[in-house]
C-alpha cells in the first residue's frame, strides 16, 4: 500500500517534469529560425542581445529564486562554476555563429551530441560505467558526425559544423563538471555565462539603434527561448529520470530544422540528412540505454 501510495504521488511530478523539459525543447528548437529571420543582424549583435536579456531574466529569476542570495550564489561556485559558465559562453557564442555559417539541421544536430560525448569524457575523469549500448550509441554517433561533416566539407560549410563540434564539447565538459560538483547550481552558472559572452562581444556589437521588430526577436531570443527555456528544462529534469531527459532533448533538433522548413524553405542536403538520422538514432539508443540501466537497477 505504502509503495502504491508513492508511486501516486510521484506521478504528477514525473508528468509536470515531462512537460517542463518537453516545453523547454520546443523552445529552443526556435533558435535556427530567430536567427535566419535576423539577416540584416550581424552575429556578435545577436550574440549581446541575447546574452544581455538573457543575463537580466536569469538574475532576476536567481535573485527571487534566492531571496536576495543570488550574488553570493553566484560567488559561491568557485572554480568550478568559473569553468561551466566558460563552456557556456562558448556554446552561447558558437550557436549564432554556427548558425550563419552552415544549415540549421547541421547545428541542432551536432550540437545534440553532447550527452554522448559527456558520457564518454564522464568514463575517462569519474570513472563512470558506460555499457555496451551506451558504447555502440557513441560508435553510431560518430559515425553520423562524420558523415555529416564531410557532407558540409563538400559544400563548403565545414566552418559552422566545426564550430557546432567545439559547442557539443564545450557542453560535454560543463556536463561532466556538473556531475563531478553536484553542489553547483545551474542558474547562476548560466547566468554568469550569458554575462561573460555580452561583455565578450560587445567591442564587437552594434547593439543601437535596432528596429523595433528586430529588437523585439532578440528580446525574446535571449529571455525567452534562453532564459525561460533554461529555467523550464532545470525545473523539470529534477522530476524525471536523466535518460528520459535525454530522449526528450532529442526533440529539438528534430523539430528546429522543420521550423526553418516550413518558414523559410530551407532544406538540408540528403547527405546531411542521413548524417542526422544516424546522430538521432544513436541519440535514442543511448537514451534507451540508460532507461535499461536504470531498470536493471531496480529489479
């Protein structure tokens, strides 16, 4: 009785988590269209706007989240926040930049490989089990990526895929990071992130003057599909199992490339598209993986 009476009481949660990180995939899957719908808009202008309005909606949220402790949870990180927040300002920087450079499938799906390369940086530094299918999924990832990067080397957008790979290994490492000092908080991280890439570009920027409509995308880029993505996906993935996290963010690279398709026409390459197929699969599997595990585990 004791243990129908939990399981009634985790589902709500379980469901609320479910719909917070699938909410927060849908979210983010709309980068690639803000930022094609944005030509006139050079890349380190998109890249401080949306830094700058993501950075004021994640201290606002911290410091209401923290009851005014939000600085001293930022100070607080140390080292290790220091170097998540780093990864993130790359991978911040790198997704406008990658976007201007090569197909938006190519993006999304390339930078989708973080969690397999995570797993395997999380074998070498903490030592973590990685099973046979969590093996084979890496293996069919890299196969994909390669498939994927050679198509772009042909055509000629090589630049942005490479610029995508160091965003996934950028991720890889905050990810590992994360788990090797669990006592760090995501927010503030991010938050810190977003602070360090608007002061990064602003020599750069040409922030003012911005048309309204253009203003109010970048707006929206940064506190909406940034911000209040992040602070979805953080609050949801404390509800649900880390696999099925993981099979839920494969949502947004499926989905990112149909938006662009279905505004703006933009197809990728069939090699491109085979490439990503193969990276979505290995992608399942190495979810599937850890949902057995974690069944294993619990028999």
């Amino acid at each position: 009785m004791a243990a129908e009476t939990s399981r009634t009481l985790a589902a709500p949660g379980r469901t609320t988590g479910t719909l917070l990180v699938t909410a927060a995939a849908v979210l983010w899957s709309t980068g690639g269209l803000i930022v094609r719908l944005l030509p006139g808009v050079d890349s380190w202008t998109i890249v401080f706007w949306r830094s700058a309005t993501a950075f004021l909606f994640l201290f606002v949220l911290g410091f209401a989240l923290e009851r005014g402790r939000f600085p001293a949870a930022v100070l607080r990180m140390g080292l290790p926040g220091l170097v998540i927040a780093l990864c993130y300002t790359v991978a911040s920087v790198g997704l406008v930049v990658a976007l201007k450079l090569t197909s938006v499938a190519d993006v999304l799906i390339l930078m989708s490989c973080a969690p397999l390369l995570a797993a395997m940086l999380g074998r070498i530094v903490l030592g973590e089990r990685l099973s046979v299918l969590g093996w084979t999924a890496l293996a069919i990832s890299v196969a994909g990526a390669g498939v994927m990067v050679s198509d772009s080397y042909a055509r000629g957008n090589l630049a942005g895929d490479l610029v995508a790979l160091a965003m996934a290994c950028a991720l890889a490492i905050a990810t590992v990071t994360f788990r090797r000092h669990r006592d760090v908080s995501l927010i503030p991280g991010v938050c810190l992130a977003a602070l360090l890439a608007t002061l990064l570009v602003l020599p750069f920027a040409k922030p003012w003057p911005l048309p309204l409509r253009e203003a109010g995308m970048l707006t929206f880029f940064g506190a909406g599909q940034l911000g209040l993505g992040l602070a979805m996906f953080a609050s949801g993935a404390r509800l649900i199992p880390a696999a099925q996290t993981a099979m839920l963010g494969v949502l947004e690279p499926v989905i990112g490339p149909v938006w662009v398709w279905l505004v703006l026409g933009e197809q990728p390459s069939p090699m491109g598209m085979a490439g990503g197929a193969v990276v979505l699969a290995a992608l399942m599997l190495f979810a599937l993986a850890g949902l057995w595990d974690k069944a294993g585990k619990s028999d």
